[in-house]
C-alpha cells in the first residue's frame, strides 16, 4: 500500500503546483488521475494554445507550462497513479484517510487535496437509448486491448484521430470493420484520413459517412447497430462491438458522494484555507467555489500555497512552521 | 429600439423561450449572451470551439459567418448534431441578427 501526507486528486497544473508548495515543507505527495498522462485540461483540451496570464511569462504553451511544472517538482519525487479514478474514501482508526482506485489500488493519507478541476474526464458517451445495457459486453470507450477484436466485428464512430487510427490499427485485426462518420470529411491527420480512404477503396473497409448509429439491437449481448444515414435512412450493421470516440468530456463523477458540501458541481471552501467542510480534505483549483471564484490557473497556484501550509499544522500540529523564502532556503528536494 | 441592440431568441431545453436584448458594439458572442442571462449554457472551454457545450440550432433564416474548420471538428464529437447545428460562442453579434432564433441542443 502507498503512504503519502498529501493525496493530490487529479494531476492539473494546480495538483502538480501543490507537488512544489507542499515539498517546501517537507511534506510528500501522491498524484492520483484518470487520465494516462499528466496536465489536466491543458493537456487534454489545449496543449498547443498559448496562455498569457501566467505571471512572468508573457506566452507559455499550456504543454510548455506543464512540461515546466514537471521539471519544478521533480525535486520533491511525487509518486504517481495514472489511468485510475480516485473512487471512495474511508477513515482509518488512526485517522488517516484511505482512498481506493476504480482498479482497487489503496493509498493511504494524512490529507487529501481535491485539484479534480472540471471532474474526471470520461469519454463522450453518445446518447443512445439503453446503450448501458450493453456497455459492459459490447461497447469499447477506450481501447487497450486490439486483441480482444480479432477476428470479431466491429463498428467505430466518429471523425478524429482516434477513430482514424483505431481503424487502421484494427484492419489487420478484425474480421471486418465498419467506421461510421456524420460528415464527408475528417478532422485528423491527413496521412491517417489517406490511409482510412484507401483501406475503404481497396475494400478492406467500410467506410459509411453521412450517418451517425442511432440505435442498438441485441438480446444480451450486441448483435447490430442501426445508423441512420443521410439518403439512405435506417441500416442495421451486424457487429459484435461498437467503438464510439467521440473525445473526452470532464464529469464529476464519484467525488459528488464524498459528503462535501457542493455548491452546483464545485465544491464549498473556506477561503482561510480552502478546507472543505470534512476535517482534512482540501479543495483547490477549478473544483472548488467561493465567493469571487476564478476559474484561473494562477488563483488555483495561490489556493495551493495557502492549503498546504494548513495541510501542515494538521499533519504536524505541535510543529512551528517557519516561513522562509525559496531565494533563503533554496530548494532542497527529497532523498 | 436602441441603437446597437438586437433582440434574440433563445429556447432553452424545456422549450421555453427567452427573449434577449444583446449589445452589439461589446464584441459579445452568443454563447456570452447566454450565459449572461443565466441561461443554461456552460461555456466550459471559454468559447475557443473546443467544448461543444455551447451547442444550439439556428431557427432563423440569417444569415451567419461560416463555421470555422475548429467549429465543424468540434461539432463531430457533439451529440444531437443536426444541419442547423452551430456552437454559440462562434456567432458573434452583429446588427444584421436582430431577431435571431436559437434553441439550446440538449447535453448528453
Ligand atoms: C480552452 C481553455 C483555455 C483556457 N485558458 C486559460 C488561460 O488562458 N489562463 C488561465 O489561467 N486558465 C485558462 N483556462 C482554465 C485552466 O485550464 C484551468 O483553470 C486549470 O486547468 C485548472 O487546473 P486544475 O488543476 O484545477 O484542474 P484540471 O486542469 O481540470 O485538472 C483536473 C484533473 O483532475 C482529474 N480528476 C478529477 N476527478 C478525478 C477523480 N475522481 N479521479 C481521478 N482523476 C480525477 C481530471 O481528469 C483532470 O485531469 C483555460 C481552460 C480551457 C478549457
Ligand atoms: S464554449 Fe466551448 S465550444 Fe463554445
């Protein structure tokens, strides 16, 4: 089991920056997020935008400030949980708190600093009726595994790069593919809508555009989807399993049944401090709401400071804290 | 009215309808506009096309600037997307949309 002082829920720039504040103090940490890499919406909804109110960087790519935050806080050797959704929390007799994973993996903790942001990305879901009811045998939101479809019938929806490269990736795999788009272009790299073009000429393929599945047909398990096209109007695809990639959207998800204090989907904080109203968890960055709330990077590094320095009184009730500057102490990293 | 106020209607996803007075010298979009007046709008990426939260269907006949490149790519991971379909926060306001009509996409 992991033991850390300070669980950081969700690897934003606000989660890593906490990394760096709470280092100062000697306090170690653990980053939990669901998504496989590191940055939060900077990295998933804009990378190569450039931000502009960072303070003493006139322009900073949002994947420039990131890569930065990773390199200021590597003194402090954070560990890392990538790919999993922090789940549930319970008490432990000495305290402390005890986060599990979707993937069951336990952390233990002094504090925990919710930097969830938006929420948890999750994979658009398109809007089908009873589409849960086949979600667990026969709809694939992610792929890992290309094995589990050889040989199999697949459909893949949508335009971008994942649905173009899943489909290449997948012709030598499956038995036969079926990639379904709503309009006649793509967005995507050009060499991928190339390579999907000739797999669809040469018949390896098919490619239907102008439709979009609309329906799902099945006993237990999934036997068609139904896409509607534009001319043609209803067509049943038999398949086996559906790929819907339509990107990733941010959902609150499992933090809205910790007991905090939700205000629409933030949550409530005291701005001495920015604990929430459970003795020993934070929230800091776009998660939370206070009166004045901005939703910018910059407030979310001030809400990081001022958390881990009460994150620390906690933590080490009888210890004084000294306040020294970084150009005093400099910045001395962990063995 | 006004000079350099239009009128706007906006239906939102009861299908009631709201209609907006929206300045048209503040360089305000739609999806601004809406949420400006509490509408249920999230604007989630600030209204650079790359949220479709602000996702609505023209139901007027004006005429408006063409979706970008990033509004279309945008719009093939929304969900409910019909001919009509444009994100708000790609319509700026201009005199010539008085009397637009809008009505909000549902969110899935
Ligand atoms: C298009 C766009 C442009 C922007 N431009 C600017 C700008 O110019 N200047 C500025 O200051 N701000 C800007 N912002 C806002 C800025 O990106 C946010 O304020 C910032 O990302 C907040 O950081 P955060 O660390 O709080 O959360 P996020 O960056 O949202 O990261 C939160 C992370 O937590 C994870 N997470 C949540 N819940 C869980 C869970 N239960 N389990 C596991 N993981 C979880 C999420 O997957 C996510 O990766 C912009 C935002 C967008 C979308
Ligand atoms: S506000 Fe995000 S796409 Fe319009």
């Amino acid at each position: 089991m992991i033991e850390t002082d300070i669980l950081i829920i969700g690897a934003g720039p606000v989660g890593l920056f906490t990394v760096f504040e709470a280092g100062l103090l000697k306090l170690k940490c653990h980053i939990v997020d669901v998504l496989p890499q590191v940055g939060g919406q900077l990295t998933e909804i804009y990378p190569k935008k450039p931000i502009y109110d960072i303070p003493g960087y006139p322009s900073i790519l949002a994947a420039d400030l990131v890569d930065n935050l990773m390199e200021q806080i590597a003194p402090f050797k954070p560990s890392f949980t990538l790919g999993e959704v922090a789940q549930s929390i319970s008490k432990e007799p000495d305290g402390k708190f005890l986060l599990t994973t979707n993937k069951n993996k336990k952390i233990k903790t002094s504090v925990i600093a919710i930097a969830g942001g938006l929420g948890c990305f999750e994979p658009r879901k398109p809007p089908i009726k009873g589409i849960e009811d086949f979600e667990e045998e026969s709809i694939v939101y992610m792929v890992k595994d290309p094995e589990q479809f050889r040989d199999k019938e697949i459909l893949i929806a949508g335009g971008g790069d994942s649905a173009l490269d899943w489909t290449i990736e997948l012709a030598n795999v499956a038995k036969k593919i079926t990639l379904v788009h709503r309009r006649t272009s793509f967005r995507g790299a050009l060499d991928s809508v190339e390579k999907v073009h000739h797999l669809a000429t040469k018949g390896v393929i098919d490619l239907i555009t102008e439709a979009q599945a609309v329906d799902l047909k099945g006993t237990n398990t999934l036997s068609h989807v139904v896409i509607k096209h534009k001319e043609k109007g209803l067509i049943d695809i038999p398949v086996d399993y559906f790929i819907p990639l339509f990107g990733l959207t941010p959902k609150l998800g499992p933090i809205a049944d910790w007991g905090l204090n939700l205000n629409r989907s933030a949550i409530a904080v005291d701005t001495l401090d920015y604990s929430t109203n459970v003795e020993g968890i934070y929230a800091i960055g776009d998660i939370n709401e206070y009166e004045g709330k901005l939703k910018l990077i910059l407030c979310g590094f001030h809400e990081a400071t001022l958390m881990v320095q009460s994150a620390f009184k906690r933590i080490y009730p009888d210890q004084k804290l000294s306040f020294k500057y970084t150009t005093v102490s400099g910045v001395s990293g962990f063995e | 009215m006004e000079e350099n106020t239009i009128n706007i209607t906006v239906t939102d996803r009861e299908g009631i309808d709201h209609i907006i007075e929206a300045p048209t010298d503040m360089n305000f979009n739609l999806m601004e506009i809406c949420k400006s007046s509490e509408l249920p709008v999230e604007g989630t990426c600030g209204g650079m096309a790359l949220c479709a939260s602000c996702h609505c269907y023209v139901q007027s006949e004006h005429k408006l600037n063409e979706p970008s490149d990033d509004e279309l790519d945008m719009l093939d991971q929304a969900f409910f997307v019909e001919d009509n379909s444009r994100l708000s926060c790609q319509i700026y306001l201009t005199n010539d949309l008085n009397k637009l009509k809008i009505k909000l996409a549902p969110v899935s």
